[in-house]
C-alpha cells in the first residue's frame, strides 16, 4: 500500500460554450460549471459531494469519468494521468470507474431484460466466459443488491422506483470497479426506500472495499455515508472536511448557511432553530459569476475585499479546508494598511 | 396587504357555520377518489375525514402515491374525469359543502377563499400573460378592487413575497424568472384575495434547500399575518416538523395516523409513522449512524393486500392485521390512529 489517492483531480475545469445569438453570432459567453476544482479520494473512502443545483456536481462527476471534455486541469488514477487518454486507452479507465445515476427512470433501457441490463459490462469488458457463467454471475449481482433471482426475465418497467435503483447499483457493480460515481442515487426516491439504498451501498462498500464519490444536495443524506465532505458553490469547493468536523464546525458561510436552512425531523429541535438570513437572494449564473469571491453577494459577511478578490482553498486545521477570505492570513500589505489606519 | 385587513381577527366564523359541528373552517367526511382504468380501480382516497381549524398549519404527509395530492385536488373538484371520480364524501367549507356546489358556485370559492399552490409552478402560470396580468385576474373578479388600485395592490404583493424591484418585475413573463421567484409569484397570486384556506402541494420540492427555507418562512408568516389556514402537503418530515400544528399521516389512500405535531414525532403509534421517522436521514445524527428503513415496497393501490394495507412491510403485524382492516379511533384525545396493535415507546 502506498499513499497515493486512488484519485486526484487537480484544478480541474469545465467551460461548455454557449451558442451565439442571432444578432451576435460570435458573442456567445461560456457557462464556467467546473472553474478551478482540486480534490483527492482515497481507497476506500465515500467522499460526498454537495451543493445547490447547477454547482457543478454532476459536471464534476462526468470529467473524472472522462464522459464530459475537460477545459483545464489534471485528473489521475493511481498516480497515473488520465486527462487525456482516448479510445482504446479509456477501456480499463469504464470499467474501472462506474457511475449511478440519480434518475433510476430513465437509466435504463426500456427493451431489454433486467438479465441483459445488468449483464452487458460482463460482456462489454469480457468478464466471464459461457452462457452458464454470465447468468449465474448476474444472478449472484442481484441477490448481492437484494432482488430475487426470478425477477431477472421482467423488464424496467415492472419495477418501482427502489428496485430500479437496485438494477441500476448491480449493472454498476457488474464491471467490478474501484470507483463508483454516485449522482443523486437516491434523490428520487422515498424516504423509506432511500433508507434501504443507503444501508445497501454502505454494506457492498463494507464487502467489495469499494471507494464512493457521493453526490447530493441533501446534507442530512450525506452524514449517513460519507466519511469526508467537499462543498461545492458555483464551480468552486468553497470548503472540505471530515464529515464530523463539517457538520460540527463548518467554516464556510455558505456551509453555515446551507445547515441552517435544512430542517429537522424533530419539533423541539425545529423550534430552537433559526434560519440563516444570509441565505435570502438567488442563486447567481455560472455563466456571468459574480467577480470575487463567488458567494459575496449573498454572503453577511462580505467585505470589500470579498467582491474584488478570489479566496483560495487552504487548510484551517489538519484536513479542513475553506475557501474565504475571513479564514486568510493577513498580507504584508493589508497589515501595514490596517497598522497606518490605526495609527 | 391593507392593515386594516391583516389586523381583523383570524377567521371570523362565517354566517353560514350551522352545518359545522366542531366549529373547524374545512370538514372533510368519508371522502372517496378513484381512477378507473379498464377494469382496475385504484382507490385513490380512500374513505377520509379529517378537519382544519382557523388559523391552524395540517401537514398531510406519505410516501409517494399515497393520495395526498389527490385528497387536495378532490377538495376543489379538479380531480380529471374521467378516469377519476370523486365517488363518495362532504366537505364542508364554512358550512357549505363543496361537492355539492354548482361550479359558478365553486369558482366564487377557489382562488378566491380556497387558493392553491402547486408543486410546479411553470403548469399553473400562464406562459403569455405577464406577472401582472396574473396576479390583478383574481383581484378584478373576485374581490372587485378598483382600477386605480390594482398597480399598488400587485406591488404590494411582490414586496410580501420579497421580489426584489417589483416595480421593474411586474411587466415580465414568467420564464424571465428563476424557480424560487416563479414559486412566490405563485403564492403572490394564491394570496392576492387574502384565501381563508391554502393548500400548498409540495410548494418547494423542486428547490434548492436555501430557497425552500426562504419560501417556507415566508408562507408561515404570511398566514400568520392573515390568520389563514393551510393545508401543507410534503413527504418531507422535516419541513413538517417545522411548520405544522397537526400532521395527517397517509398510507395508501387512508388516513393511519393523525395528531399534533409532536403527537406524532414523540409517540408515534402507528407503525408506518414509527417507520417513516426512522428511516429519515438526519442532520443531527451521529457520524455515520445507520438508518432503519421501512422494508418492502409501497403497495398497488389497485390491489390492495387484504386487512391493513401496510401489513406486508408491517413489523408488527399479527393474525388480524392480514384479515381486518383496522379503524381509525382515538388513540388518547385527538390523537387517532389506525392499527389492530399497541405499539409501545
Ligand atoms: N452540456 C452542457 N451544456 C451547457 N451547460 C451545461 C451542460 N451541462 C451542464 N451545464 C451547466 O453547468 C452548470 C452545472 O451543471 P451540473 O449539472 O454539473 O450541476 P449540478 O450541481 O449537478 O446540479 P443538480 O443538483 O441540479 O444536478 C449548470 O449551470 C448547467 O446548466
Ligand atoms: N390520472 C390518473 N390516473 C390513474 N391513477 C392516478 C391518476 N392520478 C393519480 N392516480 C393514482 O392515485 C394515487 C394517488 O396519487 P397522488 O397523486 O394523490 O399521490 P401523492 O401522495 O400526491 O404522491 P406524490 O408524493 O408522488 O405526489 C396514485 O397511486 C396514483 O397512481
Ligand atoms: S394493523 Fe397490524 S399490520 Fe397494520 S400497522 Fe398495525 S400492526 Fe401493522
Ligand atoms: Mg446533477
Ligand atoms: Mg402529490
């Protein structure tokens, strides 16, 4: 065993170019989803991945599968770059790293059998070898997620909505991967099954020694599997931390605020809680971000220098990290400005 | 919002409550909703009573197709026939039952006393009328507020649902608008006749957590202010817990629980209830806790298991929950349940 991360993307960016208008046909401007994203996973480990819709996750999620162009940045495996690899090369990279997606509706194909859904990487990446053997693998895959083995004839549509996502989780598992991406995978689904598919994905972690990357935007969602936390604002990681330490003390205004507006299922704890205020004012476009600090127009904190200058994501404490300027040390310059004002 | 208007006592009891036996704004007995398709017959609603108070916040919440959407709709008659048919039931509103109205009747009650707020909000604005347009309709038909009026009243309401410039938003289309903003211009429209009853579907499920909050604060307010009722629907218990007087607990088209809000979270007596809670994630959980989900799945409303519909996933059940299907009684007070068992703290 070594010490280095399994995966380590380094200021990772993703531009997608906006088509022109009519009248200005060259003019069109570039949505800034991903703009500057460093983190690292290690084996084993379920990183989540938070943030207010259209932050960038998914688009973080779909670079490190290398299913989205990269604009900028590095990404490696096992020390390995992968940035750039193409065709041929990317083969190990799919089956290396599976994805499950949030919509368990529309992830998959309607025509075929739950046999064949989950069975093509089996066949894709040349995992068994004999009709007895493929069917028995995918048998084994689907009591491992919890469906019966007499269901595998029936197609998507005869499913609710939690046992589609348990397709969805054995076609993943299929290719036996080290990575999984997990966007939203239980977003769509009751609360009472969600439970079910947490619990699930912590047991086959638990089994398979499999590492996550754990995207939602329900932080409550998150505590219950995540051993780090990385907050996402606009294209940027505006802080990361170990769950406990995020949840405890998190750093960043944001991360205050996004606490503060989630409820509890509890009405004496609810009736203790207040609102953060700062939260009022709506989410800004990544396509004309605010200059600065990217959070300054809604933060309570701002201060002058917030609007003119981007913070940069370091260390507080071992492992914690925030990106804002109320955490910088001062510089040289702003100390002998403050010094001559004193004076 | 006129303080004359806001400062008026909460509900003054209309002429016509002789009807109402507990004095609640909105009584709802025995009401029945199905679908029909071909031969099938999924019970939507499935025989509930229940009843709002003035003033008063009631949560209906359930898992997903567990008719409670559905209970809001029947209220209002906007349940699409066919395939679906209000089959059974009153609902008395301030002593008038709905469901016997004539639709003139019932149009003078919706949008006007009753005003709804619906999940997605882009189906319920008007794509080619302006933001203006919209809100001085109900205010012109209903209420017969002045000409001269109307500008002031629309930025008056904007500037309660926290539009920022309202004055430079008032001519714009809905699709200029983010989510968050197209949700309050609808609850702009479902208060500009200042409604005795809100029904609110899901009003933030499709937002982010930061503008949930911004937009739940402010219904709360809001009817606080205006001393409304309101119906909140949601499966989400923590939105509940924060808001709600009284919670109705639905489970396939029945009513399985129903108290006040820390009724239910404390001492919930029901077993889906007990469920439910337990398998919510929670922010104030221990690192990593697991949770304790329900197991099985929802049932098909068009064919019901036999007794208690929630037997299967039941662990509780005993020999009488497969054969019996269990009232909903008084557990202690106003808080009722329906279950054959005794489930203890
Ligand atoms: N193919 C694309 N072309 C143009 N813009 C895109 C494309 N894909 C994503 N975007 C934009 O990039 C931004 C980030 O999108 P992304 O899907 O990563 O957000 P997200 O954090 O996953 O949000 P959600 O929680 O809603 O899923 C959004 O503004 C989105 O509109
Ligand atoms: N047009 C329709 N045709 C047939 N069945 C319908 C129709 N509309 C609703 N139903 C059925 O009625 C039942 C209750 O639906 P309802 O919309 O009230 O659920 P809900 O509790 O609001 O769920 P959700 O949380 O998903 O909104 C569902 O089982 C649904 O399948
Ligand atoms: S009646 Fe029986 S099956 Fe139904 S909830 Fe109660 S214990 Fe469970
Ligand atoms: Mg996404
Ligand atoms: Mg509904």
């Amino acid at each position: 065993m070594t010490d280095t991360p399994l995966l380590e993307v380094r200021n990772l960016k993703v531009h997608f170019k906006l088509p022109g208008s009519l009248l200005r046909p060259r003019s069109g401007g570039s949505v800034k989803a991903v703009d500057g994203v460093s983190f690292h996973l290690k084996r084993g480990e379920t990183l989540g991945l938070v943030g207010e819709s259209g932050c960038g996750k998914s688009t973080t999620g779909m670079a490190v599968l290398r299913m989205t162009p990269v604009t900028d940045g590095e990404i490696h495996i096992d020390g390995e770059d992968i940035t750039h690899l193409k065709g041929r090369a990317l083969r190990p990279l799919r089956r290396r790293m599976q994805m499950i997606y949030q919509d368990p509706f529309g992830a998959l194909d309607p025509r075929m059998r739950v046999l064949d859904i989950i069975g093509e990487p089996l066949k894709v990446h040349k995992l068994v070898t004999g009709r007895k053997a493929y069917r028995q693998e995918v048998l084994r895959l689907m009591e491992l997620v919890g469906l019966l083995p007499d269901m595998c004839e029936r197609y998507p549509h005869e499913f609710s909505g939690g046992q589609r996502q348990r397709i969805g989780i054995a076609r993943a598992l299929a290719a036996q991967p080290d990575v999984i991406i997990c966007d939203e995978p239980v977003s769509a689904l009751d609360v009472s099954i969600q439970a079910q598919i947490i619990n699930l994905l912590k047991d086959l972690q638990e089994e398979l020694g499999l590492t996550y990357l754990f995207v939602a935007h329900d932080l409550a969602v998150v505590r219950h599997i995540c051993d780090r936390v990385m907050v996402m604002y606009l294209g940027h990681v505006v802080e990361v931390a170990d769950s406990e330490a995020l949840y405890t003390n998190p750093q960043h205004p944001y991360t205050q605020a996004l606490m503060s507006a989630i409820p509890i299922p509890d009405p004496r704890a609810e009736s203790r809680r207040e609102v953060d205020p700062s939260i009022e004012g709506e989410v800004p476009s990544p396509v004309n971000p605010p200059s600065g600090c990217p959070f300054h127009p809604r933060c309570k904190h701002a201060t002058e220098v917030c609007s003119r200058v981007a913070p940069t994501l370091r260390e507080t404490t071992d492992g914690h990290a925030v990106s804002c300027h109320l955490y910088e040390p001062e510089t040289e310059a702003e100390s002998l400005v403050r010094v001559a004002s004193i004076a | 919002m006129k303080d004359a208007v806001a400062n008026q006592p909460a509900n003054t009891p209309g002429e016509t409550m002789q009807k109402d036996p507990v004095g609640g704004l909105l009584q709802v007995e025995h009401l029945r909703t199905v679908f029909r398709q071909g031969r099938r017959e999924v019970k939507a609603v499935d025989g509930i009573s229940f009843s709002v108070n003035p003033g008063e916040t009631l949560a209906i919440v359930g898992e997903s197709g567990s008719g409670k959407s559905m209970t809001a709709m029947s209220l209002l008659r906007l349940i699409p026939s066919p395939p679906g048919e209000i089959i059974d039931g009153d609902v008395f509103f301030g002593g008038r039952n709905l469901l016997d109205m004539s639709e003139d009747e019932l149009r003078d009650v919706r949008g006007n006393e009753i005003a709804m707020i619906f999940q997605e909000p882009m189906t319920s604005l008007n794509p080619v009328l302006t933001v203006r347009q919209q809100l001085a309709e109900p205010m012109r038909v209903h209420r017969k507020v002045k000409e001269e009026d109307i500008e002031a009243r629309c930025l008056d309401l904007l500037r309660q649902v926290r539009i920022p410039d309202p004055e430079t938003r008032l001519d714009a289309y809905p699709h200029q608008f983010s989510g968050g903003m197209r949700q309050r211009v609808m609850i702009a429209m479902a208060l500009a006749c200042e409604p005795r009853l809100l029904i609110a579907d899901e009003p933030t499920t499709a937002l982010d957590v930061t503008v949930q909050a911004q937009i739940l604060e402010l219904l709360k307010d809001l009817t606080r202010q205006h001393g409304s009722s309101m119906i909140l629907i949601t499966h989400d218990l923590g939105v509940v817990a924060r808001y709600a007087d009284r919670i109705n607990v639905m489970y396939a088209g029945r009513i399985v629980e129903s108290g006040t809000a820390r009724e239910i979270f404390e001492q919930p007596r029901h077993p889906y209830t007990l469920g439910l809670i337990n398998s919510m994630p929670r922010l104030d959980a221990s690192e990593k806790a697991r949770l304790l989900p329900i197991e099985g799945q929802p049932p098909d409303l068009g064919n019901l298991p036999t007794g208690c519909a929630f037997h299967p996933r039941c662990p509780f059940a005993v020999d009488q929950c497969r054969q019996q299907d269990p009232p909903l009684e008084p557990y202690q007070g106003h808080h009722l349940k329906a279950c054959w068992v005794n489930v203890d703290d």
